[in-house]
C-alpha cells in the first residue's frame, strides 16, 4: 500500500473527506458508491464495482432482481432447464 501523505480528522459523525486529487486520480464521484474493507488492521476504501453473486466475476455483469449475476453464469443457468 502506498501512502498518500494526507491526513484527514474524523468529525463527529465518523466522517472523513477524500481529497479532491485524491476522488480525481480514481474517477470518485458524488453520490458514487464506495465499498469499505478490512484487511488485518488497515481500512480500505474501493469504488464499488458488483460481483456476480456465484463466481465473483465482475465483467459483464447484469442486474437480476437486486442481485448481480454475470453473462457466463446466466448463460450456464439458462442451459439446465
């Protein structure tokens, strides 16, 4: 991981702000959703990108009924009946 030599306070709501350069350099923009992970004991924050709920693939994938599934798996369903 590498640093990017910001330092940014946490407000009362548990809030902090992304550096403009920052939402900029990885195309953030308002109202885009933001995925939090942990990682041992680092916190990191990623674009949300959604995964096809059986493989985890994240291309070509299409939204079912509130669920994400990708073209190959939709297609493997669509063989079995």
């Amino acid at each position: 991981m590498k640093p990017a030599g910001v330092v940014r306070k946490v407000d009362q709501l548990g809030r902090i702000v992304l550096p403009k350069s920052l939402r900029k350099r990885y195309q953030m923009n308002e109202g885009d959703p933001v995925e939090i992970l942990v990682q041992g004991d680092h916190i990191i924050l990623e674009r949300y990108r959604p995964k096809c709920i059986f493989c985890g693939s994240m291309e070509d994938v299409n939204d079912f009924k509130e669920r994400y599934i990708c073209a190959q798996c939709l297609e493997e369903m669509t063989q079995l009946s």
